[in-house]
C-alpha cells in the first residue's frame, strides 16, 4: 500500500490518492463572508497540485462566532453561488472538496466585539495575552440547541453548493473540543461531567447532519488525539469517542492535536510529553486504527514522501498535510515523478512560547497569500516580518468584520 492508491470511503465515495491538503485558516473571504477571488486562485493551486483530498479553512456556521476575521461564513443561500464555484475549482483535477465546519466557542478575540459562548465560563489561559479573550459565558440549552441546528444548515448547504462532503471540527480547542475538555466542561447537566455527556453535543450535531445530507454526502470529524494539558482530555478519551461515532455513519476521523493554550499541532506540548519532529500524533493514530471502524487520516508535520509512506504503512489511511502545502501545493505531483522534495519553514525559537506560536501562523499565512496572488512562496520568510504583516492585515479585517456587524444588525 502507498499514498497513491486510492481510498474508498464508508459512503462508496472515493479519492484517487492517499494525500489531503489539511485545513490551514487562510482569513481570505470576501467582505460579504464569502470564498474571494484570492482564495479561488488558492484553492486551484491545490487543486492542481495532485491531492485526493481538500478540506477548507475553516467555515464558520454562525457568523458571530469567528475564528478570526476575514473567515468564510456559511449559513445561508445568499451567496451560494461563489461556493459552487468554489467547490467546482476544488474538485477540477479530481480531487474531493469537504468543507471544514466550526464554531471557535472561547477561542474568538475579544476585539471581535461579539458575545463568547462555551460550555462553561472558564476562560483561556494564554499568560500574558489571556486579556485578548473574553471570558465566555456558559450557553444555554437553547443555544446549544442551536449550534447543532447551525452545524446542520451549514452542510446541508455544503451539499447543495456542490462539495462533497463536511468535516465537523471538534479539534484544536474550539467549542466541540472545549466539550470534550474536562478542563473547560465544568457542566453538570447532560453536556457535561462523564466523557458519554461531554461527547454528546458531538454525536448530536454527526446525527443532524447526517439527517439533511443524502447518502453519498461524506461526513468526517477531526478529533484531538489528546490537549496535551494535564487533566484535560486523553488518548484514552479519543478512543472512546471514536468508538461511539463507529455506531454512526461517519466516514472518516482525521486525528490532530492541542489548542491555543497548548498547540500540539504546532509539535508543542504542555503535559511534559514530546512530540515527533513530523507526523506528530502518528503514534495515537495508530491505537485509534485498532478501534476505529472508519478510515483515520492523521495530520501534523509531516512534509516528507518517506514519513507520508510510513504512515500508510504503518496502517492508518491518509495523511493530511498543511505547511508543506502551503510553501509548495505541487508537493504530490513531484512526490508521484520521484522528486523527493521536503518543504520546511524556518525554525522559530523564541522564549515566548504564545508568540512563536502567532508567528508560526503569520509564516504559513504568508505563503497562503502569495499563492492567492499567483507568486512564489518564500520558506524563509523573517517570522518577525510575516507577523508584523499579518497583525497588521487582522486589525484591518476586524475593523471590516466589526463595521459589517453593525450593519448587519441593524439590518436585522
């Protein structure tokens, strides 16, 4: 078995090869929430650079609730449209498109003037610059009654603008993950407590989903391995919540890492663990595999044919990967015509653990929009200057986001 055979999914569906352009926050929507011009012109670099697979940035199902500003936004047809033609560009050379589908919960700035929710009002621990956070307030049973439903709209509209399929984002700390985390669920209703609780506002939003979806419509959940805090939720945890969406109709579990308190999926642990240089949580994917009764895709690192083939040999199904996609998107045609190429960002080694981890986003983010821009990429990039540029380019788009939800409102 190598990363160029093909992958059938549970649903029928299949993908011509093992490889899947991860989802990496490009921030590039139009000033209406809507896929740009630039993230088109992204969009068919990976398309034509050989991956089976596209999972998107982030798509946001409420958009009062964003990851950061510029963010895509799908919850209704207004603009429906602009994702065909999105999802027509990702699936030009045969690959499949699957939007990512999220909601940040905690993890949303506080400059972006919006109410924070989350299962509990714990609020993010990032030191110094905990202040850029609010402290969120605990959500009701209405309000997480209605993020399912949102969760739900959002790929039934997926479907109808032509992808094919969804991957529900319960990773990195935003709020399906902040449910998992004993840490941040301190509830002691029936979305909190044990794991079974924790989970269900999960299982909840893979069945709604699942209910306005046809068939082949693939569904997919992206799933820490583990935070790497202590306390917080565990490989053990991981298993067990793999084990219940086996009695589901989910197609694919991709395993990542961590959080903004702890970016695991940056090779950044905060429980005292170290990770791989490359495919970082390669080792928890392979325990899942033993339980798991879909196929598991595992991202984190990796940006080498060797490394990608030990994955698929070792038995897990796919490998996703994002930096090395976004220094160079040609990556698996060149790996198919035996160029072994390794793209690789400078190392950041700064004190300020919370910093690098900004300016190793600001890094990627560079590379994203020279590709929007049809330029070369630059891997040597200061880090300082990529984030300097980047602070600059989010004040700008929050001032936008900020003045587009004024109107919106009034609107309303």
């Amino acid at each position: 078995m190598n990363v160029f055979e093909r992958l059938v999914f549970p649903n029928g569906s299949r993908i011509p090869n093992r490889i899947a352009k991860a989802a990496m926050e490009e921030n590039m929507a139009d000033l209406n929430h809507a896929p740009s011009e630039a993230l088109m012109r992204l969009y068919q670099a990976w398309a034509d650079g050989g991956v089976g697979l596209i999972i998107t940035g982030n798509v946001m199902v409420d958009r009062r609730a964003m990851t950061g500003p510029g963010g895509v936004v799908l919850e209704d047809e207004k603009y429906l449209d602009t994702f065909k033609r999105w999802a027509q560009i990702g699936r030009s050379k045969g690959a499949q498109v699957w939007l990512q589908i999220n909601h940040p919960g905690r993890q949303m700035q506080s400059n972006l003037g919006q109410q924070t929710w989350a299962p509990s009002a714990v609020a993010l621990d990032l030191g110094k610059m905990s202040n850029r956070f609010n402290l969120p307030i605990e959500m009701t049973q209405e309000m997480i009654e209605e993020v399912i439903q949102r969760f739900a709209n959002t790929a039934r509209l997926g479907e109808k603008a032509g992808f094919n399929g969804v991957e529900i984002h319960a990773a990195h700390g935003y709020l399906l993950s902040q449910f998992l985390s004993p840490l941040s669920n301190k509830r002691q209703d029936q979305w909190g407590g044990s794991l079974e609780n924790r989970a269900r506002i999960l299982i909840e939003i893979v069945k709604a989903v699942r209910a306005v979806v046809s068939e082949k419509f693939t569904v997919a959940v992206k799933l820490n391995s583990a935070d790497f805090q202590r306390g917080g939720f565990s490989a053990e945890d991981a298993q067990e919540v793999v084990k219940m969406l086996n009695e589901l109709s989910v197609d694919l579990v991709e395993l990542s890492g961590g959080s903004y308190e702890a970016p695991a999926m940056q090779g950044q642990a905060r429980d005292g663990r170290t990770l791989a240089r490359e495919a970082y949580f390669l080792e928890f994917a392979q325990e899942i595999r033993k339980v798991a009764k879909m196929p598991v895709m595992v991202t984190g690192g990796i940006r080498r044919k060797q490394i990608a083939e030990q994955v698929i040999e070792s038995g897990v199904d796919m490998v996703g990967i994002a930096t090395a996609l976004a220094i160079d998107p040609n990556l698996p045609n060149q790996w198919k015509q035996g160029q072994n190429i390794a793209p690789e960002l400078r190392p950041i080694t700064w004190e300020n653990k919370t910093l690098a981890s900004l300016a190793n986003m600001a890094t990627v983010k560079f590379q994203l929009r020279k590709l929007s821009l049809g330029k070369k990429t630059n891997s040597n990039v200061s880090p300082l200057w990529a984030l300097i540029l980047q602070q600059a380019a989010m004040a700008r788009r929050t001032r936008q986001y900020k003045n587009n939800m004024r109107n919106y409102v009034a609107y309303q």
